[in-house]
C-alpha cells in the first residue's frame, strides 16, 4: 500500500534507475528539455562545416575552412579560412577568406576578411582588419592593424597601425606606421625602407623616400623620394617632395621646403622656405619668409623673420636682424626691435651716430637701438 500512495515522480524513480538520486533526475529531465528544444527549432543549429583532427591538433569551423590542409595546430574559422592550408603549421586564420591561399606558411595570425588572403609561404606575420596583409605572399614579420592595412605589402619587417596604414608598400621594408593612413604611399608601388610615420596622413605620399621620420598630422605629407628627413609636428616639412637631410621642429616647420640641409626648430620657423638651403632657424617664426636664401643661422624668436633671399647671415637674439630682407653677409646680436616700435635715436644711444657716420645703415642690416654696441663692436673686428 505505501507504494502505491507515492506521487508520480516517486514512482518514475522507482522504476528508473538512473534516478535513485535527485541530482541525476534533474540531469536527465533538462537532457530531454534541451533535445527537444533543438528538434523543434532546427534554424538554431549549425549547418557550417565543423571538425577537429586529433592527430595533427586542427580545428575548423566554416565551408571549406582547412579544406585541404594536411599540417598541424591550425586553426580556422570562417567560410574559405585556410582554405588551401596544405602544409602550413601553427596557423590562427578568423574571418572570411582569411589566410585563404596559405600552403607553407607558419606562426601566422589572421583576423578578419581577406586578412593575409594571398599568402602562401610568409610566416610570423599578424594581420587584425579587413584586407589586412592581404597582398602578402612570402613577406615576413609583418604586423597590420587595421582595415587596409599593409595591404600590398610583399615585403618583411613592416609595422602599420591604422585604418590604411602602409597601404600600398609592396617591397620596402623596416617601416613602422602609426595612424590612419600614415604611409600611405601611392601608385601601388611604394618601395621606401626604414621609415617611421606617427600621425594621421603623415608620410602620405612617399613612394621611394628612405630613412624619413615623420611625427605629427601630416608631417612630411608630401615626401616622395626625399631621404633622411625628420619632422615632428603638425604639417612639418608638409611639401617637402625630394629634399633631404632635413630637420623640422614645431608646427609648419619647414612647411613649403623642397631643398637640404635645412634645420628649423620652432612655430613657422623656415615656413616658406623652398630652394634656400643649409641654414638653420631655432626659436619662433626665424627665417619664417626666407624663400630661397642660403646659409642662414638665425636664433630666437622672430630672429631674420623677413629674410627672403639674402644668404650667409647671422642673428642672435629675439628679432635680431628683423628688418633684413635681401641683404647678406649680415651678423646681428642682441634683442632687436619690432618695426612698429619706437626707434628713435637718443644721447642714450650715442654708438648708432658712430654707426651712421661709419656708412652702416639700420635698414639694411636690420639693426635697432638694443643692439648698436654689440654690432658695433663686431664691425670694427
């Protein structure tokens, strides 16, 4: 009588023996719930190729992902991953296409559609975005992060950060990129080596230029073929197209050079310079107008601020030899005076009458009253 006074679930584990103890029947019951779920919606399982080689450690998930692949500790996810793995060994391919062509290449790492689709024997290379290394062959060592990035690159040891970055470098090497579309290059035949780009569109067009060093949005923008260039800051050395051996501090340093041996350090320092060569500007807007004047050395602020072609002059001191615009062969030392200032001559003065009546005119050497003793003296030297 006490068995048939059980309620149902008693008598279903009296007569189950799975079910003697509470925690198995409540296994089995949700075992059941979950296959019955799956039976009655058959949109929630997966139709995609799905497997794993126990012999050579290869998993796949995806149509035709690993479809050929004979090699070892592979793994790919996504429609045509690793599709011809052949074989390659110790592949991580995640997206459509991804590493697609890979026959001999090892300890490569794909992720994204297209990422390293073209290579075949490359290894140690690591491709995160779309398109990523996706012209890559036999390059090696690469790494490229971002959609597009390095995505022409047939060559080793190249580092791109950035949507674009690298895009069209195919065989030069030792570049770093950091920044949309740093490097970007152009002509799909970019060749330049060990460069280093950091900032939106700097090194934007370079295409054969070595040993550049851009840091700053669109610093050297315009460099092709020039080589051994540094620019740090905001368009530095922006047109700078085939010069070399330049060097570029501060925002528009440099801005519309296209000759050598230039260095600017400062706001606009050098700014419009274009063919002048060999001269050196530090401090704020010096020699921000020379054109094409030569062999220049101004330092401190405004220093030889309006020069345009005169050459072979030195000013030292903030607006030292402002007023100089053609003349050469000029030495100014000593703190300048602005144009618009008072300049007027005084008993407080008295060298500037010795300096006139010595034939040295203020407005051709671009000297001001601050200044005449130290002039003074250097011109009777």
């Amino acid at each position: 009588m006490r068995n048939q006074l059980k309620q149902p679930e008693q008598q279903f584990q009296l007569i189950t023996p799975i079910c003697r103890r509470d925690s198995w029947c409540r296994a089995l019951i949700l075992v059941g719930i979950a296959l019955n779920w799956l039976g009655a919606a058959p949109s929630a399982r997966s139709t995609c190729e799905q497997g794993c080689d126990s012999n050579y450690y290869n998993s796949f998930l995806g149509e035709f992902a690993l479809y050929q692949d004979t090699g070892s500790n592979n793994t790919a996810v996504g429609a045509y991953a690793l599709t011809y793995g052949c074989i390659g060994s110790f592949n991580t391919a995640v997206g459509f296409e991804a590493l697609y062509m890979n026959q001999l290449g090892e300890y490569n790492t794909a992720l994204g559609s297209l990422a390293l689709d073209s290579n075949t024997s490359g290894y140690d290379n690591t491709a995160t975005g779309y398109g990523a290394l996706f012209s890559n062959a036999d390059g090696y060592d690469n790494t490229a992060i971002g959609a597009f990035a390095l995505y022409y690159n047939t060559a080793s040891n190249n580092t791109a950060t950035g949507d674009g970055a690298l895009d069209h470098n195919t065989s030069g090497q030792n570049n770093t990129a950091t920044g949309m579309q740093a490097l970007f290059g152009t002509l799909e035949r970019s060749t330049g080596s060990n460069n280093t780009a950091t900032g939106y569109e700097s090194l934007f067009s370079y295409t054969s230029g070595n040993y550049n060093t851009a840091a700053g949005v669109q610093s050297l923008y315009k460099d092709t073929s020039g080589g051994s260039n540094t620019a740090t800051g905001y368009v530095a050395l922006y047109f700078n197209s085939t010069g070399n051996f330049n060097t570029a501090t501060g925002r528009g340093a440099l801005y519309k050079n296209t000759a050598s041996n230039n260095t600017a350090m400062g706001y606009q320092s050098l700014n419009l310079n274009t063919g002048g060569h060999d001269s050196a500007a530090f401090g704020m807007r010096s020699l921000q107008n020379n054109t094409t004047g030569y062999s220049n050395t101004a330092l401190g602020p405004y220093a030889l601020q309006t020069n345009t072609t005169g050459y072979s002059n030195i000013a030292v001191g903030t607006l030292a030899g402002y007023n100089l615009t053609t003349g050469s062969n000029n030495i100014d030392i000593g703190i300048g005076d602005h144009p618009h200032r008072d300049r007027r001559q005084s008993d407080e003065y008295p060298d500037c009458r010795h300096l006139q009546r010595a034939g040295v005119r203020p407005e051709r050497g671009g000297w001001f009253r601050r200044t005449i003793r130290n002039e003074h003296l250097l011109g009777a030297l």
